[in-house]
C-alpha cells in the first residue's frame, strides 16, 4: 500500500501532529517541469534575494487539482472547499541574514486573519490546509526550510517562549525533502520560515485550500482565463459554484463534484479526534 491509499491513517495522524510529510508526490519530469515555469515566472520579477509571488495559478495552473492529493485534501476539510491561496516563495542563499523587502524568512506564527480566528479553550479550528510542494533540495536543514512544532494545534493557549526563528524552540523540527516531496500542515499549527544560509536556493509553492464559504487570501474571483475549459473539479476549487452566493453556504450536491473523493462523515465529524 503506498503512502496515499490509506487516507483514513493520513487523516489520524494529520488530525493528530497538524502536518504530513509525503515522499514522491510529483513524478521527476513533473517536479522539473515546475521549475523551468518558475525560471520563466522569476525572469518577469526584479532581481531580489527572496520572492513572494501570491496568485501564482494565475500564471501556471497546473496544481490546482494535483489528482494524486486531492483525495486526500477532500477527506482533510471536506468537500464544500476552493484554493484559498497559491503563493511560490523562493529564497536564495543569504548565509548573513539580510532581511529583504519580500521577508526572507518569517518568525514563529499561526496563519489567520487579524484579529484572529475564534478561540474555544485556547484552540483554534482547522480553516485551512495548505500543501507546500518542494522544488529544490532541502534534503538538510538550514536551507530556507520550513520550520514546524509537531502537534502545537492541539496545545491549549500555546505559543513558542520567543518568535525570533534564529533560536532553538522546544520541539521544533525543519521539513527535510527533495524536489517532488510534499508536506501538508494546518493554518493553526505554529510554523515559520527558516533563513536561508546554505548555497542552494529555496522554492516551495504553497497551494491552501478552505471551505468555499471562506474568501480566498490572493483573489477576488478566478479569471476566465482559467475557467475557461475547467474540469468540474477545477471549476469547484476556483469557486465558481453558483450565481447564487447563497449556495456558497448550502451547495447542491451537483454542484460539489468533489464529494465523489469522500469517503464519509466518520472522516470529519471532530477536528480534534486523536484517537
């Protein structure tokens, strides 16, 4: 059985450690095919050590509906859901730690709106997942990696002694992979982004997705340009449902292909089931 065909297991241990590390997600040719629309993407950019380029399916669409984690993605928030954000981020080495107009690394946080998402008992639900694609070799750490606290989602009032990502927290770990690696976390879980100080460069693209209910972070509504020839599951993720922005709220079922990939209600029913 390969990693993504027991998605019940993938879903216990996300619900339980916040995030999921999964090896070999996109095929080599896919990952490299990635890569050369980013070296097009950065051309159009002004030189800087570090990018954030937000509404990045805008300029390359293809993971939108990543067939081999949409099933997956469904079964972790439901099937009324969108792309929420699709951000690239790339940082090149910077082993003294300039800081950059486009933050070459970000300190210790939750992601959310301010003010925040509503707390019951010091706890934040789960709003959003977002899946990080790794497009370059952060097979060690301190190469720009992302920076997690396993399990912090579940921490009643929670937050690390410091923000400051340059000193040691208790438990924090670095996610390690290769090009075509993937890792999935929780918007609730604490995270940041570690500098740069190795001689390779940081991508990663970031593709979230939340309840359509939700307003997306880097869009209004999706061009036309993208829908134009959207599968229906395509057009579900780009929030194009319904005239109606009532059904946003209580779709018809025709009108969320995406409930074809769950696997039922035992899946969801308590985000903060451990068991």
């Amino acid at each position: 059985m390969t990693q993504l065909q027991d998605i019940p297991e993938l879903v216990r241990r996300f619900r339980r450690d916040g995030y999921l590390i999964l090896r070999g997600v996109l095929p080599e040719e896919k990952a490299a095919r990635l890569n050369s629309a980013i070296d097009g993407i950065l051309e159009e950019e002004p030189e800087a050590l570090s990018y954030n380029i937000y509404n990045s399916v805008e300029r390359h669409p293809e993971l939108i509906d990543e067939p081999a984690l949409l099933p997956l993605m469904v079964n972790l928030i439901g099937y009324n859901i969108q792309l929420h954000i699709s951000h690239l981020t790339v940082r090149k080495p910077n082993p003294d730690g300039v800081r950059t107009e486009s933050q070459s690394f970000i300190h210790w946080h939750q992601d959310g709106p301010h003010p925040q998402f509503p707390r019951i008992h010091g706890l934040t639900s789960t709003y959003y997942v977002k899946i990080g694609y790794i497009l370059s070799d952060m097979s060690q750490p301190d190469r720009g990696n992302t920076k997690i606290i396993p399990g912090s989602h579940l921490k009643s009032d929670f937050a690390p002694v410091q923000k400051d990502v340059n000193v040691p927290v208790d438990g924090e770990m670095q996610v390690c992979g290769k090009p075509g690696d993937v890792f999935i976390f929780a918007q609730n879980l604490w995270h940041a982004g570690a500098p740069n100080r190795s001689g390779f460069t940081r991508r990663q693209l970031f593709m979230g997705y939340s309840p359509i209910w939700m307003r997306p972070i880097d869009y209004h509504k999706a061009s036309d340009r993208l829908l134009a020839g959207a599968s229906p599951f395509r057009r579900q993720l780009l929030g194009d449902i319904s005239s109606n922005c009532f059904k946003y709220y209580v779709p018809e079922e025709s009108m969320v292909p995406l409930k074809a990939l769950w696997l039922g209600g035992e899946l969801g029913e308590d985000a903060y089931s451990v068991e």
